[in-house]
C-alpha cells in the first residue's frame, strides 16, 4: 500500500477527535497558560523536560494513535465495508491482503511513544491510567475477543476513548482529585452520542453483514432520539462550569438531531452527517478558549 492510503485509513479529518481533547486537557490544567513563564524563568534543560510530553503525545495523537484505532477497526470490517457506501470516496476499504502490512505499520507509528507514556506514567501514574484506557477501548472496540462494535450499547459505552486523552492532557502535571467528574460524565454521554449518530448511516451495511450495534437494534429513528437525549444530557452536566456556552452547544447538537429526524432519505440523512466533523470541530475550538480562558 502507498503512505496516502495509510492516511487515508487514520481519517485525518477525524484527527482532531483525539488532538483536540488533549490540547484542551493541558488547557484545563494551566499549562499551556504558564509556557511564556517557564520560557523566562527556567533553564533550558528544565523547559525541555517540562514540555517535552506537549510536543511528543501532540504528535501521537495525529497519525499515529488515529491510524491504531481506524487501522484495528479496517483490520476487523471488510465484511461489513464492502456492503457500505460511505467506503466508496468518502473513506477507503482494506483488502484481506493488506492486513499483515498495517499491522505492522500500526507497530512501527505507535511502538516509539510506548516509553515516553511509560515515562509520564512513573511521574503522573493517574495520566498513565487514562492513555492505557484509551488504547484498551481503542483497540477492543474492534478486535476481538471484545469486539465492543458488535454488541448493541457497549459499541456506544467503548467510544468514551475519545474522552481519554483530554483526560490524560489534564492529568499530566495535576492531581486526580482536581477532576470535575460531572464533566467527565457530561463527555462521556457527549462521545456516546458521537459514536451512535455515526453509527445511523451503516445501518443498511452492518444488517446486511450481521453485524449487531445499537443503531441496527434501535432503528434510525430511535437512535437519533436517544442521541438527542444524550446531547442535551451532556449539555444539562456542563451547565455550572460553561455557563450559557453549554446551552449554545447543545442547542448545536439537538438541533443537528432534530433536522437528522426529519430527513426523508438516507442520502438526506448522510448530508447532514457530512457536516458532522466540521460541527465537531468548532465546537471542540470553542471548548478549548474556553478551556484556556477558564484555567488561566
């Protein structure tokens, strides 16, 4: 396989689904607010080491842990990708022969930050704990013996890995008991209706390939209240720590549901989702200021 199509399985316009959540976790913590200061104050070798982890998980979570996740899922789904549309320009499906060259490529791309995690492990044990949950979910979401996607709930309860390295941004250099678990919650019911919205336009694939999630066993409709739900829920959570940004949020997401539900066709459906990720996208930029301007 060429590298564009190794780029292409790591979904680049996904990337921002793993970065953004850990910018916005050292944002939370004060981090990024006090790099001018460490500039100024401390030498050198200390201001390498201080911001090293910055720099060396930014990258991790662009090519590397994105082609994990999306690579393990096209390892596990040729059944149900050859019977999907969304394949055919929008994404791109792995031949059985390919299989054993993304392995290896997935070991070559993410082997490298297994010591500096094992390193910010042994100074923030709590930050090691969150990057090792976010590989377990990643990785069993789709393989098996888990294979979370193919069990109605758990594909949706397994997505909480993209909460994970906002989690493990926050934790390196703070304390576990500085974590605000209504908004751990409020962004785990937020990835839970990430993941079933997007499960909606496989709905014809994953029947014709047997494959069991939540929006084949709720039908399209009911999955697209249940996401509503969700959204608002998440909304209602982060309503004391964003204030009216929660509700402008949320009203985002619930409208974006309420117009899903009133589509006439899948390909109306599908439109809409198409302007999933750029939502996605602004919506975590605005939570990262806001995430700067409330540490800082």
């Amino acid at each position: 396989m060429e590298a564009k199509t190794f780029l292409k399985i790591s979904r680049p316009r996904f990337w921002i689904y793993l970065l953004g959540p850990f910018l916005t976790g050292l944002a939370a913590n004060g981090f990024l607010q006090s790099i001018p200061s460490l500039i100024t104050s401390i030498s050198p070798g200390t201001l390498i080491v201080s911001v090293a982890p910055l720099g060396i998980f930014a990258l991790y979570f662009t090519l590397p842990a994105n082609l994990l996740i999306y690579g393990v899922n096209d390892i596990f789904d040729y059944q149900t990708d050859i019977l999907n549309k969304k394949k055919e320009g929008y994404e791109t499906t792995l031949r059985p022969a390919n299989r054993q060259q993304l392995w290896t490529i997935i070991a070559i791309t993410n082997l490298p930050f297994l010591i500096p995690a094992i390193m910010a492990g042994v100074l923030w044990p709590a930050s090691f704990l969150a990057l090792a949950g976010f590989l377990f979910f990643g990785i069993f979401y789709s393989a098996p013996p888990i294979r979370a996607k193919a069990i109605p709930f758990f594909d949706s309860a397994f997505n909480i890995l993209y909460l994970l390295p906002g989690l493990f941004g926050f934790l390196i250099y703070n304390d576990p008991t500085n974590v605000q678990i209504p908004l751990v919650i409020a962004a785990g019911l937020w990835c839970m209706a990430m993941h079933a919205y997007s499960a909606v336009p496989d709905i014809h694939a994953d029947r014709g390939a047997n494959l069991r999630t939540i929006a084949t066993f709720l039908g399209r409709n009911r999955t697209l209240w249940l996401c509503l739900c969700l959204y608002a829920s998440s909304a209602l959570l982060t309503i004391q720590s964003l204030g009216w940004l929660a509700y402008v949020l949320g009203t985002i997401y619930v409208a974006l549901m309420a117009r899903s539900l009133q589509a006439r066709s899948d390909e109306a459906l599908f439109k809409y989702y198409t302007w999933f990720p750029r939502i996605n996208a602004l919506a975590g930029f605005i939570l990262f200021l806001s995430a700067l301007n409330y540490a800082g």
